[in-house]
C-alpha cells in the first residue's frame, strides 16, 4: 500500500542545510523531493501549489518570506523551512539540467 502523499517522512532544518556542500544540498533536496511528490519528474505543478498555500496561508509572497527571514523578523519554523525548502527545490526543478 501507498504512503499518503501529504507526509512527509524526510526533513531537515534551513540551518543545517546551509552547512551542507553542494552534492550534498543536491542529494538532500532531491531525497526531500521524492519523499513529498513520490518523485521530482513531473511533479514541479504540486510544489508550485505547496508554495502558493504557503503564501496564502502566512499572506506573503516567497520573496517577502525570504527578505523576513533574512532580517529576523520572521522566525525559521519548521513550517517556514519547509517553505523554503520548496523554492530551492522548485528552482533547481526550473534550472537547465547540467549533464555529468
């Protein structure tokens, strides 16, 4: 049987994300990715969505949230994390595909 697509078995903290290299932000967002969408490919609609309930919810675009953050006037909670978390993966998702 099939896990609910609305858990999420897999985190990590903004903080503890940042201290990773990058092959390891690499393998951290995309373990993230698969774990929230069943899979990056093609899944790119349903992290657009996630984050657009995030700007409603909190009542502010994903640029205002960052700037926020970014001063300290709004806190990283687990919530705000996994927001961020979303754009990084939504943006790797976006970028062009570098071949190894």
């Amino acid at each position: 049987m099939r896990e609910s697509m609305s858990t999420v078995p897999k985190s990590i903290r903004l903080s503890e994300f940042r201290q990773l290299n990058e092959a390891e932000k690499t393998a951290a967002l995309r373990e993230l990715a698969i774990a929230s969408h069943g899979g990056a490919n093609g899944e790119l609609a349903l992290l657009e969505a996630r984050i657009r309930a995030f700007e409603a919810r909190y009542e502010l675009t994903s640029e205002q949230m960052r700037s926020r953050v970014a001063e300290g006037v709004l806190p990283e909670t687990a919530e705000i994390a996994s927001w961020l978390i979303a754009l990084e993966i939504q943006e790797r998702l976006r970028a062009p595909k570098a071949r190894t």
